[in-house]
C-alpha cells in the first residue's frame, strides 16, 4: 500500500502519561497490523519534557502535533484538573478544526479520537466531516457509570456519597455512593458539570473504544456489545500496556535486588505516577510492612503533608522520601527490602519471577500491567475512577484483597501486615492467586491473532478503511 494512502486517524489524549501511554500502544496496533498512519494532538497548555521525549521516540507512522494554547486565567486556582482539560478543549474546537482540515487534505483522514475528557471537543469533528470516535483508557465499569451518568444526574436529589444505597451499573457488582468516581462526589463543583456534559458527548460517537478485555469484564462485556438503546458500538482492544524498556541506573538496582530473592515472594509497593500518602499513612504501611515479615519492593515517595516551611528548614530535602521513614527502619528491614525513591521500572518488576504481589492504587494501566503478569493484587485507591475499581477488583473480578482502614481512613500497621501475610500465603491469597493467572492467560488470548480484542480492533479498522474513498 502507498505511503500517501493509509488510512490515517487523529487522537486527542486527555493530559497524562497514563493517557498517552495506551493511545500510543493503539496507534501501534493500528500502524502495525493494519498499516494506518496516526496523528497525536497534545494540548500546549499541559506540555512537558517527559512528555515530548516519549512522543519523539515514537515510530515514524505516528506523528504529533500541539493545539495553540488556550487562556484558562479566568478559572479559579483550586479549579480541578478535569476541569482545566475540558475547558482546554471546548476552547480548541477551532484550532481543532483547522489541523483537521490539515490532516483531510494531507492525509486519508478516517477518524478523530477524542480521549475521554476531551468528548466536548467533538464539535470540531462535526465542522471538518471526520466521524467521531471516544477512547477509554480506562474500563467498561468506567463506562458503563459514563453511559447512566446522565440519567443519575437528572434522578438524584443529593450527593453520590450521600446515597442510602449503591449504585447498580449493568454487569457488575454494586458500587457504594462513596466509592463512586471522585469527581462527581460535589455536584456544586464545575468539575462534575464538565463530567457530566462528557458523557452526554458519548452517544453521540460513531463508536466508543476501550483499553480492557472480556474476560476481566465478562459480564459487562456481553452487555455492551453491538449497538443497543441509541449507543454506540463499543470494541475492547485492550489490554494495551507498555512494552518493557528498563531504564537507567535505578531500573537496573531494582532488578539486580529482584534476581536475588525467591520466586513469587516479593510484594512490589507502588501508587502510581501521582500517589503520595500523608507521613501518618506513610509510617503505617512502613512498620505494616516490617510487621508482615514479607519481602518487599517499595516506590517511596515524600508524604502529601509535609509543609514548605519543613521542607525548607529539614536537614535534609523532602524530595528525599527516604527521610521520612520511621528510625532505624532501613536498617531493620535490609536483608528482606528495598525501598527506591520515586520510581522503579514497573511493567519490569511485574514481570519478574521474584514478584508475587502488587500493593497498588488500582490505577487501570497498573491494573492491567499486573493481570497481564499474572500477579495479585492489595488494592489501595486515592483518587479518580480508584475506589470504584477496587470495589470490582475485590468483589466481580476477585484478583485482590483490600484493607480496612479506620474510621479516620488511616489504614494502620497490623491491618497491613495481615493482608500483606494474606496475599502471599493465606487461603484468601491463594484464590487471587490463582484467579491472577486465569486472567494472565486470558490477556494474552485476547490480543493473539483470532483472540477478541484483536477482532474488535480488526472491526473497527475495517470499518474506519471502507468508510472513506482509497
């Protein structure tokens, strides 16, 4: 096939490199097994050198470009993240338009994929005649709470959190009030207005695509398919995740300290690229952890709590994690773990044979890294769509364990160390355990050759090929 005449689509990712990362891994696909051409539009406003590395180390076939940056001066300083993206793009629908319009006269332009904070944007699909698609980096259960939102908003009287009973999405097990996404907990808040206005744009797609797979989701999955109530048609590709690339010094101590410790006795310690805990919860899980006599691996970082003014004056900075460890901590627990500060090679450490454990945020990309290596999960969730995935982590999908925490929300040092023990060598372990490597399985199975996130993503290929002129 020409160069020239590839079927080429557009994606607008929502901020984040846990947005980038299963977009990129998509436009992989697309590009190397149905030899399309890809665009990846960024918002200037949220711009970082992270983020510009990883796009310029990406394949020729995928490409970026930046919207012009927008004001967002007028919005308030406590104003939510979610809000600055969906104001970002309500405010780019003509800037959009015009790289669109770009892309139609230099390219087979297909389709426009807009992330799933970025649905208001599709106004500038519509004035370009590009057919709109919506990407999920996240879940059906994401989804399917996106899909009732309206009629929830348009039914409630109170809060979520406020709820006398748990919400019941078709598919899966009920959710309670509180652990409901986290932007929609303050319906005063503009944040819940944008989310909501998003997922109203969501039938209005030509389709919605998924980063899960069936099996993780089994019930939702049969639910959701083909095209039923004025939705969309929906397609599980995932799961999408990185390929490994270990990199520098600290990836390659992480590993080595890997390689001398038993098969599956490791528990990996990790809240994802964002999560910090306060210096009260920080101590606890440290003395939990020592408490467990379980081997450990730990992505330490500086407690959410600590001030300016204390980091000014400490002796050492608070960029160092390790400062905040309880006394003597360190030394106690030597010989069975390792704490590194702020980063560690996850998808790496995952696949390792010495882990057997992964102490998580249930953010959905660390979520499917683990599942994809067969490794079990104690689920910790701080924030986003977090609670609600580890409701269905624990109770639907039953590949982790969860800790109680008080009633302050501190989950405290014993608490800790018996599910800790649990995971690795109790009776309730051993069924996670083993549900962890049903679903390893399945993963690879899904995106084989005639597995059916590869079908779905075939279809929708397909489907984007013959709806435009060759």
């Amino acid at each position: 096939m020409n160069e020239e005449r590839r079927p080429h689509v557009a994606f607008l990712p929502t901020p984040g490199m846990g947005h980038l990362l299963p977009i990129s891994e998509l436009a992989k696909l697309l590009v190397d097994r149905h030899r399309f051409s890809v665009t990846i539009i960024t918002f200037a406003e949220f711009a970082n050198k992270t983020q510009d590395t990883f796009l310029a180390a990406l394949p020729s076939s995928i490409s970026s470009v930046s919207l012009p940056a927008v004001p967002l001066s007028d919005l308030p300083a406590n104003a939510r993240i979610e809000t600055r993206i969906s104001l970002a793009a309500a405010r780019s629908v003509h800037a959009l338009r015009s790289i669109l319009l770009d892309l139609q006269y230099s390219t087979r332009l297909v389709a426009f994929v807009g992330d799933l904070f970025s649905a208001v944007a599709d106004d500038a699909a519509k004035a370009a005649g590009v057919p709109y698609y919506v990407f999920i980096p996240t879940n059906f259960l994401f989804l399917a709470l996106m899909l009732e939102l309206p009629a929830l908003d348009a039914a409630m009287t109170c809060e979520f959190w406020q709820l006398p009973e748990p919400v019941r999405l078709p598919g899966f097990v009920p959710i309670p009030g509180p652990e409901i996404l986290h932007p929609l907990q303050d319906r005063k808040n503009d944040c819940y207005k944008w989310v909501v206005e998003n997922a109203r744009r969501y039938r209005q797609a030509e389709g919605i695509i998924v980063n899960t797979f069936d099996a993780i989701e089994p019930e939702a999955a049969k639910l959701l398919a083909g095209e039923e109530h004025g939705r969309p048609p929906v397609y599980a590709v995932g799961p999408l995740i990185r390929s490994k690339a270990i990199s520098g010094e600290e990836g390659a101590l992480c590993m080595k300290w890997l390689d001398a410790q038993p098969p599956a006795s490791v528990v990996f310690v990790c809240f994802g690229s964002a999560g910090t805990l306060s210096r009260e919860q920080t101590h606890e899980l440290a003395l939990g952890l020592e408490s467990s006599g379980q081997r450990f691996l730990w992505v330490g970082r500086s407690p959410s709590d600590v001030s300016a003014a204390e980091s000014y004056f400490t002796a050492r900075s608070s960029a160092d994690p390790l400062f905040f460890l309880p006394d003597g901590f360190l030394d106690r627990t030597k010989e069975v773990g390792m704490v590194v500060p702020s980063w560690a090679p996850q998808i790496e450490v995952l696949g390792h044979a010495a882990t057997g454990g992964f102490l998580s945020h249930c953010g959905w990309n660390s979520t499917l890294e683990s599942v994809a290596h067969g490794v079990p999960m104690i689920s910790w969730p701080l924030f986003a769509e977090q609670k609600m995935n580890a409701v269905q982590l624990v109770e639907g999908v039953r590949v982790a364990l969860r800790p109680a925490a008080r009633e302050d929300g501190v989950h405290d040092r014993k608490e800790i160390a018996r599910v800790v023990r649990e995971l690795m060598e109790g009776e309730e372990g051993k069924v996670v355990r083993r549900r962890a490597k049903e679903l390893e399985a399945a993963a690879a199975a899904a995106l084989g050759e005639e597995g059916p996130s590869s079908r779905a993503l075939a279809t929708m290929a397909e489907r984007w090929r013959s709806s435009s002129p060759a």
